[in-house]
C-alpha cells in the first residue's frame, strides 16, 4: 500500500494505514494477505515521487516474485509507476484510488490496473503537475486501466470527497468483486 501526499505530515492521514483501520483489513480481505506499508517522504513532488517509485521498484524487486500494488492520490503514481520499471510481470494487480491521472508518470507494467475514483473528488483532478512544477489540472481514468466511477461519496471539505473513498464500504466492495471477477476469468494469482 502506497499513501499519498503528505500522508506522514497530518496525524490523521498516518492513522488512516493503521493496521486495524478500514483500508488496511480491506486489503487484507480482498487479496488475503496482510499489507505492506511503503513508507515515502510524501513531499508534494514530481521528483520525490519518481524517486519513491525507484525506491518501491527495488524492494518489489528484492523481497517478492508478485504482488498487488495499491496507491492512493499521488501514491498511485508512485505505484504505477514503480509497476512499469519492473519485469516479468511482477505486479499482478495494480489499483489506484483518487489518483491523479498526468502524463508525467509512466504506466503499464502491471497484468491488470484497476482504478477507483470518485466523480465528487476535486483534489484529484487538481492535482496535476504543469510546466516548471506548477499546478495544472488532471484527469481521474487511466487508458488502458478498469476505471471506475464510485459514487455516494461523502464530500465533507473544500477537497471533495478525496480520502473519504478509503473509508467507503462501497469503494472496497467493488473492488473486491472486480477482482473476484478477475480471479474467475483467470487474471489474478491466488
């Protein structure tokens, strides 16, 4: 599990990836093994996040033949693209949450990408990455991924709904049934 940016920065983002918190036994449910943490800076940074997915890329490389890969916001580009530096198809699936969706990350690499989104989410969209690392908007799908729009998100603040999703019942029920689905057609390990 990859969290976003300035994840370590607020009391309440760190708490969130708590072993017993919602997201955690989430995954832990849907893919059945208890989730690894990959601790980044979360510094607001193309460059930082680059590094991180390098860092990411070489444990993966080091420590397991496959795995599933989640991120939230920034943290899924992180994740996708420390999916696409590996070989051989090391990440089997790969799931983004409210990620904000740039060319300036690199994609791919994965068996399958999943990718949950909330249509109320402002932050998403806004945080993309403009020239000289200037603000510039986003886009919530990724080509070539399952996109999906999950909606009822409660939006509490001026950042929508953003890591309300995390905490959404609906948000991991149907990530579980898209990879119970993907499971039965073959396309994730057991």
């Amino acid at each position: 599990m990859v969290p976003g940016t300035f994840w370590k920065d607020v009391a309440s983002w760190a708490e969130t990836y708590a072993p017993k918190n919602k997201p955690m036994m989430a995954v832990a449910q849907i893919f059945g093994s208890t989730p690894i943490l990959f601790e980044w800076s979360g510094t607001n940074s193309a460059s930082e996040r680059h590094a991180a997915a390098e860092r990411l890329a070489v444990f993966i490389s080091d420590t397991a033949p496959l795995v599933h890969l989640l991120g939230f916001s920034h943290g899924g580009n992180v994740a996708s693209e420390a999916a696409a530096m590996l070989v051989a198809a090391r990440v089997d699936t790969l799931v983004t949450i409210a990620t904000p969706v740039t060319g300036n990350y690199k994609t791919g690499g994965a068996r399958r990408h999943i990718n949950l989104y909330s249509p109320q989410d402002r932050m998403q969209i806004l945080g993309g990455e403009g020239l000289m690392g200037l603000p510039a908007l986003a886009e919530r799908e990724f080509p070539e991924a399952t996109n999906i729009a999950v909606t009822g998100i409660p939006s509490t603040d001026i950042t929508g709904s953003h890591g309300n999703i995390l905490w959404s019942d609906e948000a991991w029920r149907v990530l579980g049934e898209v990879c119970v689905q993907s499971r039965a057609g073959g396309l994730l390990d057991e």
